[in-house]
C-alpha cells in the first residue's frame, strides 16, 4: 500500500515509517518544515506540507491508499501543553481533505486519557485521581490534562464524521522507545488491566499494532487500544 505518516519525524512517527518500510509498503513521510527532511531517506519518500489547514491536508493525503496521523503538538512537554490545539486544528483539516479523497483511510495515532475504566467512565472524567497520574505515573505537571483533552477531542471529531477512520490509543503510560518484540494484547474502549510484569509498549510494537490495523482492518470507524 501507499502509506503516508504525518509526524514522520517523532518518534512514534519514525517508528511507523520504519515499520511500513520494512513490511515492503510504500512509505511517504510528510513533514511541514523541509530542514527536517534528512539526508538519507531511508527508501521512504518525503513530502513537505502543512496539515494544519485543508488545502495543506489535502496536499499530504493526495495519492495515498492510509495515511497515519502521528503528528505531536510540539517537541517537549512545555511546548506540548502550550500547542496543544495543534491537534483538534489537524483532525478538522485532515477531516475536511478526505472529503475530496474519500478512499484514503485515515489512521490516528491518540491518547489513552479517554479510555473508560468502567462504561462510558473516561480515565480523564476522574479529574483528582487522574492528576495523581499525570504527576506520580507519568511524572508530568497537572496542565499535560490540557494536551489529554484536546486529544479526546480529535477522537469526538472522528465519531461525527463519515470518513474511513481508526483511532488507537496505547493503554500504557509514556510511550519510548524500546525492543521491537511483535506481540501485544489489543482492546476496545476500555483500558487494558496491566498484567504483572508487564511495562509500557514501545513505540516500535505500537508501529507493529498499528501496521497490523492497516493490513488487516477491523476497527473501521472505531478506536481501539494495545499494551503489553
């Protein structure tokens, strides 16, 4: 297939063109600042455009069979919270552009803040309890709720649209990188208990999950969730 992979130069972004690669798809990475095109390509094909508004979107997603929205609000997480709205803007950009490309599916890479604990109980709903998680779990300030939501938002906008989506969301914690192993347990829209033992999925089995979805589709139009 024809992949493309918004975000292709962060890290679950990297880890998604190097999976598709290696699984022998096409792979185009699309970034919106041509100084971070580097200089070995890696046989991916690169693509500079803006996926911030519907005419940079319908740039990125022309000619593509799927393409992976990976994109970050920005690099570290000062820069995260202070961006945060980066990512309803592209959902609604990107949303809008598969009007004019309705065969191109779209993959987005979101949180697990919205994940249930219970039916229809998000994580994020608990707000004392889910500060403790951000602080003592994730060991990020309380104001990362703010890049939490506005990813609950991206998945609000793709439950009201008509487009070919799928939303994954990692029921781990912080998503580094690590061992590529190939396996995974997967779900649906409740978090995955962690099993003993058990740490966060790296960005390498979260690229494998994801590549698994677009090979072999069985969340059109539905989030789903993976972890160890």
């Amino acid at each position: 297939m024809d992949i493309g992979v918004l975000g292709a130069t962060g890290l679950i972004g990297r880890a998604v063109v190097a999976e598709g690669l290696r699984r022998g798809h096409a792979v185009t990475a699309v970034t919106r600042d041509a100084a971070r095109v580097p200089a070995d390509r890696g046989g991916a094909t690169w693509r500079v455009a803006d996926a911030g508004d519907p005419e940079g979107a319908s740039r990125a997603v022309a000619g593509l069979d799927v393409v992976v929205n990976a994109i970050a609000p920005g690099g570290d997480i000062a820069d995260q919270i202070a961006h945060a709205d980066v990512l309803p803007a592209t959902a609604r950009a990107l949303l809008k552009a598969l009007e004019r490309h309705p065969a191109t599916r779209l993959v987005v890479v979101g949180g697990g803040g919205s994940l249930e604990s219970a039916p229809g109980v998000r994580l994020l709903d608990d707000e004392e309890g889910f500060a403790r998680v951000l602080t003592d779990v994730l060991h990020v300030p309380a104001e990362y709720r703010k890049v939490v939501l506005a990813h609950a938002e991206v998945l609000d906008l793709c439950r009201l649209s008509d487009r070919n989506w799928t939303y994954l969301s990692p029921s781990a914690g912080r998503i580094e990188p690590g061992e590529r192993t190939g396996r995974y347990r997967s779900g649906g829209d409740q978090v995955l208990p962690r099993e003993e033992g058990a740490g966060d999925i790296s960005t390498q089995d979260l690229a494998v999950a994801l590549l698994d979805e677009i090979e072999d589709p069985r969340h059109i139009q539905r989030r789903f969730t993976v972890g160890y």
